[in-house]
C-alpha cells in the first residue's frame, strides 16, 4: 500500500468543500471533519494547539474597530510594491491574512474571497490577501484560488507581528504538520516556522478599522457576507 | 506572539538581567516579567532560568530566539518602510555584484527600490568574490550579490537566491554551436575566454587538464560585452552563464562532463544597522520567484533562433 500524505489526501476533499454551496463557515467545517476523519491524532494535535492559543487570547491585541491600521508596504505576487495608504486613497480595503497556498482552509477562504470580488469592487473597495510566503506560492495561490486580487508577501512575518498576529509553530505541530506534508519553510524562505493567525479587516478609506476579525482557530474565517455587510454600512 | 514581549526577550537575551532588560526597555520588572511569562505560555515552557546573577537561557529559549529575532527585525524594517515610502532623503545603495550577474536581472526589482525611496543613488561594485567579500567586510558594500565568496566569516549572512549554470558561448558560425550539448573533450583545443577570476572556468580547465591536456589556453576579457566581441571574432569559446541574453548572432550551449552550477546568494553582514534601502531590497530578493532563471533550457528557447 502506498501511503498517502494527508495533504495529498485531502486535495479532493479540499475541491469538494470549496464547491460547497453553503456558507463559507460550513464549507470549513466540512473540511475539519474530514481532517478529523482522515488523521484523528493530527486533528488532535490542532485542538491542542488552538487551546493554548485561545487560553492566551492570541491576537487579542490586534487592530480593533476603530483604530487605524498600521500602513503597509508589501511585494505583491509580481514583485511590486503596494502600499495600503495608496490602495485606501481609492477606496475602504478588506485585508485578510492567509497561512498559505499550501493552507486547505486558506485555500477555501480565497476562493469564497474570489467569489466575493465582483460585489467588493462595486462597493469600490478592494481585497488583499498577505501571507508569509514568497511570489512562486503567492502566485500559485492565487491561481488557484482563481482570484484577481493582489496576494502580498510578508517575509518573516513582520507585518503580522506588528498587527500582534504572528506565532510561533511548536515543535509538535511542526512535525505533525512536516509528516502530513506541509513543510512551509521553503515557502517562506526561512526556518522560523511561524504563521500568522488568519485575521480579517475591513479598513475604510479613512484607514481606521471599520470590521475585523481574528480567531486563533485557523480552522474559522470571517465570513465572505459579513465582509460584504461590513462595505455596505 | 506580540511585538513587545519579542522585544523584552531580546533585551533579557541581550543582558541576562530583568531589571536591566526593563530598564532598557523603559517598563517595569513586573511589566517585564509578565510579558516574558505570557509568552512562555504559547511557546510552551520556560524560555529563561531565573536566577538572580546567573539568569540564562533554557534550551527552548535558544531555539526559538533565532526565529523571534528575525521576525522582530521583520517587523521594524516593515515599519520602517511604511514609514518612509516615497520619500526622499534615503542614504545611497552601496550594491556588490559578481561579474557574471546581469544588471537586466536585477532591474525589476530596482525599479521597486527607485520609485519607494525617490532620488535614492545606487552605487554598483563589480569584481571578483574576494574583493567582494573584503568589501563587505570593510562596509563599502553593504550588501552583495554573488556565487561563493570563498570566505567562511563568520558575520557573513547568505541567503541563497538561485542556481547559475555556466555554458560555452559560441558564434553561430563556430562548429560547435550545431550540437546541443558540447562534450568536454571537444573543448581540449579551444582556447577558453572568460571573466576575470572566474570560478567556473577555473573547475573546467581543471576537469580538462584532468583528462590530459597540460596547456589549456585561458584569457580573461574584463567585462561580459569585451567576451562576445572577442568570441564573435572568433578568438575562442567564451564561458558565460546560461540563463544570460546575447546578441542573436551568439548562442550559450551546455557542456557535458563537468559540473557548472553554482548558487548565487544575497550577502548581508550580520549585527549591523541596516539602511530601509538595503533591508527591503533584501526582502524583495529573497521573495522574487527566480525559478525562471534556474530553468536555463526554458531560456533558451525563448531565444529567437
């Protein structure tokens, strides 16, 4: 028998969960199940993972409404530099932190993302995703999440750890998550084994927060018509 | 992780000694403390062993400070250059670059550097790998873009960017340039030319004169453009990486029995301040998919024929 990777198992999975027609919250939550199913003891070794993180209300300290966001300035998948103050001079801007292209639940969240784009773009904001991975993932990312949104690099996660968002992998989910097949350094050139927790924010163009959310279960997102709702108010 | 207790772990890193950490970091001990436990809390375990005078580093501590720290100096070269986008007054770039590295490679990603910080001057050094080294060492360049610098300094930081592999430049009307991969012995009777210092020519006139030939013929052209002209005129086989663009007139074939690969890297010197300039062309570097450029054969066919 040839043993599969549960990132390899979870590809079909993955597509299924993404095509959902239900609200991205049930779409990840069908994914979690299957990782539960597939893979009892790595599911458990996330549980644990989220409990500390919970206990220590990782991100806490994030922007919240109504603080202004910190600026940034980032490579996007092509290697240009964008700068949030310049995306906010042409309207409010959904930025949204992403673990990465190799992330299933990334991948369903930038999909719903995509999906949402055309109605973001009337509402004339914009959508970005940041994640800590260089543009040979960003681009990939992004392609496959079928997207036209910029998907900008935070090398090292140094814009995450300024938003109060990085942590740092421990060595069990480090090896639970090398064994299924995701070892990210070399998508983040670097040995660090740090992630940002995936967080959402709605900034007006104002810059000041006008929504966000953050859950340091990576396995919830902010969901595509709560970020909607956020641009119509 | 939050920003400020990374930042007290470096201080207590940095003195052994909380009070002193705080002081440093202008809080106070119970602040200090607090923020260090916190952060033990989502790393798992004690990070220092509190012990008066002889506070240190536990083993987990010394694990994750490498990655704390490169996160954190992340985090204020991120702050810094939001801050400073588009404005003037940046100090100029002091580049270091093997003789071998187009300009035209770099050229995207100094279009970046030329627009965030504008007016900004950059000042190239090209030459061979020990004077690059001694260069960086001394601070004339501050950062570098080269294979090996045959120096194993400690202070050096490389971060890998992307594999260079070296052919045989021809002109079309050279023999040779019919076949699609040149085996080493066909090159026993050319004369070789190639950059100065070059440390690839210097791995194929060893593996030549391994398989007999005593006299291997060597001249070395001071720029990329003296090498086509020479090799055009006919006054031998010019060594030049693969990925390079030459006139149409011109082709790059791959020689065969000899390893001509190398690694280009980025080199920084550790433990010194760092202009925004410098630190995002760092990042922009390492961040830049160069899989095009290590896929030479790609190139190569992309050339007009």
């Amino acid at each position: 028998m040839t043993t599969q990777s549960l990132a390899q198992a979870l590809e079909a999975a993955t597509q299924r969960c993404r095509q959902m027609d239900a609200p991205l919250t049930k779409r990840l939550n069908a994914l979690a199940n299957e990782v539960r199913h597939l893979d009892q003891s790595f599911a458990e070794v996330v549980d644990r993972m989220v409990n500390r993180l919970q206990q220590i209300e990782a991100g806490k300290s994030a922007p919240s409404v109504g603080d202004p966001m910190p600026l940034f300035v980032l490579p996007d998948e092509t290697g240009r530099l964008v700068g949030l103050a310049q995306l906010l001079e042409r309207g409010p801007v959904v930025m949204s932190f992403h673990r990465g292209h190799w992330c299933p639940y990334c991948r369903i969240s930038a999909h719903a993302l995509a999906g949402i784009e055309p109605e973001v773009r009337a509402a004339g904001a914009e959508i970005v995703l940041i994640t800590p991975e260089v543009q040979k993932f960003t681009s990939e990312f992004k392609s496959d999440a079928r997207a036209s949104f910029l998907v900008l690099t935070d090398l090292d996660s140094g814009y995450a750890l300024e938003l109060q968002l990085a942590i740092k992998i421990e060595d069990e989910k480090r090896l639970a998550m090398t064994r299924a097949g995701w070892d990210i350094s070399a998508f983040q050139d670097n040995e660090n084994w740090t992630l940002p927790i995936p967080a959402t924010f709605v900034v007006g163009s104002d810059g000041s927060v006008k929504a966000r959310f953050v859950d340091p279960d990576y396995r919830k997102r902010m969901d595509v018509d709560d970020i909607l709702g956020a641009l119509r108010t | 992780m939050e920003l400020h207790q990374v930042r007290y772990l470096l201080a207590v890193c940095e003195t052994l000694n909380f009070t002193r950490a705080a002081e440093q970091c202008h809080v106070s001990q119970p602040a200090l403390s607090r923020a260090i436990q916190q952060l033990e809390a989502e790393l798992g375990g004690e990070l220092f062993r509190r012990e008066r005078r002889l506070t240190h580093i536990t083993d987990l501590g010394r694990a994750v400070l490498p990655a704390l720290r490169q996160c954190y100096e992340s985090s204020l070269s991120a702050r810094a250059l939001a801050r400073s986008y588009l404005k003037e007054g940046h100090p100029p770039l002091h580049l270091g670059l093997a003789r071998s590295i187009e300009m035209e490679l770099l050229s995207p990603l100094l279009t970046e550097i030329s627009t965030a910080f504008p007016g900004i001057e950059v000042r190239v050094f090209r030459g061979p790998p020990v004077d690059i080294g001694e260069k960086l060492k001394s601070g004339d360049i501050e950062l570098a873009i080269a294979g090996p610098l045959g120096d194993e300094w400690e202070r050096f930081e490389a971060r890998k960017l992307f594999e260079e592999q070296f052919g045989a430049l021809l002109s079309r009307r050279h023999p040779l340039s019919r076949l699609n991969a040149i085996q080493l012995p066909l090159l026993l009777t050319e004369r070789l030319l190639c950059l100065p210092h070059c440390e690839m020519t210097g791995r194929l006139t060893a593996q030549l004169q391994s398989l007999g030939e005593r006299k291997i013929t060597k001249h070395e052209a001071p720029m990329v453009d003296d090498l086509l002209g020479l090799v055009r005129a006919n006054f031998g086989v010019g060594i030049l990486p693969m990925a390079r663009r030459i006139p149409d007139d011109l082709c790059i074939r791959e020689v065969e029995g000899v390893d001509l690969r190398r690694w280009i890297h980025v080199f920084t010197v550790a433990g010194r301040p760092r202009s925004i300039g410098v630190a995002t062309l760092v990042k922009l570097l390492r961040a830049k998919d160069w899989s095009a450029i290590t896929r030479t054969e790609d190139r190569a066919t992309e050339r007009p024929q």
